[in-house]
C-alpha cells in the first residue's frame, strides 16, 4: 500500500508540474489567421539606468511609435506578425524584450513588480516620445502587458498618448494568484519551472506579485485621461472576462473604449489581428 501511495503521490506532483508548465506555455501560444509576412525587423539595444532593453524595430523611423508589450513569460517576437504587417509600415514599430526577458537585461536581482517594471521602462518610453512627431507614443500591449500598461500611464503621464490593451487584469479582486501559481511557487514545481529554459519560474514571481501591485493603484486610475481601448475576450480562461468590467467602470471618466469579444479567448491579440489593427488605427486617429 505504501508504495502504491508514493507512486500516486509522485504522479499527483508530475500532473500538476505538467499542468503548470501548459498553462503557462498557453501565455506564449501565437494564434493563425491564415496570414504569415516575412519581417525585417533591426535589433535595437537601448541602455538605461537600471536595464539593458532589447528592441525589435520595423516600419518608418519617422512614423508614430507604437510600442508592442508581451505577456509573462515572453519576448518582443510574440508581436513578429505585427512587425511585418504591410499594412502597419508607416508606422514606427518597437517591439520590446520587456526588462529581465528576452535579450534584456536588469542590472541587479529581477523584480517582478508592476513598479519596477514601470520605472525601467518609463525612462526609455519618455525618450522616444519626446523624439516623436508631435511627442506623440501609443502602447498595444497584451495580458501581462496590458497590465502593466496602466501603471505606465499613471507613472509616465506626459509620455504615452493613447494605449490598446489586450486580455489584461486590472481589477485586484480577480486577480489573486491561482493554484498553479501557488504551486509553482514551491518545491518540487518550482524545480521544474525554473529549469524549464523559458522563464516559468521568472513569470510566476511576476504574477505571484499581480495582485499587490494592483492594489498600489487601485485609487489612481483617476489619473490616466488619454484614449484607452480595452478588447476581452469572453472565453479567456487566464485573465477573468469581468476585470473588462473594472475597466469600463474605473475609466468612465474617460470613457475608455471596452469591447468584449464573445467568442474569443486569451489570444485575441493573433485570432483577429486586422480587427486589432483596425481599433489601433481608430486610437491613432483620435490623436
């Protein structure tokens, strides 16, 4: 009996690591509509106070920036396709390798804190908008991302003009750390996810700390008075549907742009791509 129960034990552990890792993995999975563009797209580093940021660069140098955000874990290839859109080339496009993933570098321990992140990134986002036509900078940012992006806001005011958020938290009720990320936080998962060679133990430390940072603005979303559209799906099983809820109320001074997608999930961001294009094109617009 006892070594029956060791080995049930042992396979309990081995389905919930695998889980993890699926769940995770799930963050980086790039969806197919049927369209593939060839990207040319210059690595760019920029050396900032506390990082290193590694930037993948398309489109015209003198167009608005649009800055690409990924997800947790990730990279600044998740938005490949959006790079190589024909029809985005007038534009000036960065995607980045947020700071601590990718080919960026902090300088120190990684910490995987909204704030932290806001700082870093803050610094080089006022760079380029100050460079800018008309110091104009607008944000497409999905899931991780688009968490972070309102922090970007209220920390950088002057520096962001309008922003696209995609399957992003906002609210800190929805946003506690679940099971998967509980477990991975301890042995013997997070042995598996810190070997795992993409970041899983890097990207659960970030959302293990979600819910916190959240909470540190839960009374500043006063603040952000620029053009936000906000696109949910209704079947994302990894970001809650109702925090597009928290959104509409929490920006109705705006009022910010909330659009639930009935039938799409966590990766709206590669499912319909030209109808992301086409709500960036209308924030543009409004510029």
């Amino acid at each position: 009996m006892g070594t029956l129960t060791n080995r049930t034990m042992r396979n309990i552990w081995f389905g919930l690591g695998a889980a993890t890792l699926l769940l995770f993995s799930g963050c980086l999975m790039m969806g197919d509509d049927g369209e593939t563009f060839s990207t040319t797209a210059a690595i760019r580093q920029f050396a900032l106070s506390s990082a290193s940021l590694n930037v993948l660069e398309s489109g015209n140098a003198q167009g608005i920036p649009v800055v690409l955000i990924h997800g947790t874990p990730g990279s600044a290839g998740f938005f490949s396709s959006y790079l190589g859109d024909p029809t985005l080339q007038d534009l000036r496009l960065l995607s980045i390798d947020r700071p601590g993933w990718g080919q960026s570098e902090v300088i120190g321990e990684f910490d995987g804190r909204l704030a932290s992140q806001s700082s870093m990134l803050g610094e080089w986002l006022c760079q380029v908008a100050n460079q800018a036509p008309n110091n104009k900078l607008v944000i497409v940012a999905h899931s991780y991302g688009a968490t972070l992006t309102p922090r970007l806001i209220m920390d950088n005011p002057d520096c962001i003009s309008a922003a696209l958020l995609l399957a992003g938290a906002a609210d800190p009720a929805l946003a506690a750390p679940r099971w998967y990320n509980r477990i991975t936080a301890v042995p013997p998962v997070s042995w598996l996810a810190a070997i795992s060679g993409i970041g899983l133990k890097q990207s659960n430390d970030e959302m293990m700390l979600v819910q916190s940072g959240l909470e540190e603005v839960r009374n500043r979303w006063s603040d952000i008075n620029l053009p936000i559209t906000v696109i949910q799906g209704e079947e994302d099983i990894l970001v809650h549907p109702d925090h597009a809820d928290f959104l509409e109320t929490n920006l109705s001074h705006i009022p910010a742009t909330v659009i639930r997608r009935v039938d799409d999930g966590h990766m709206v961001v590669h499912s319909d791509r030209q109808f992301v294009i086409a709500e960036l094109r209308k924030l543009l617009a409004a510029l």
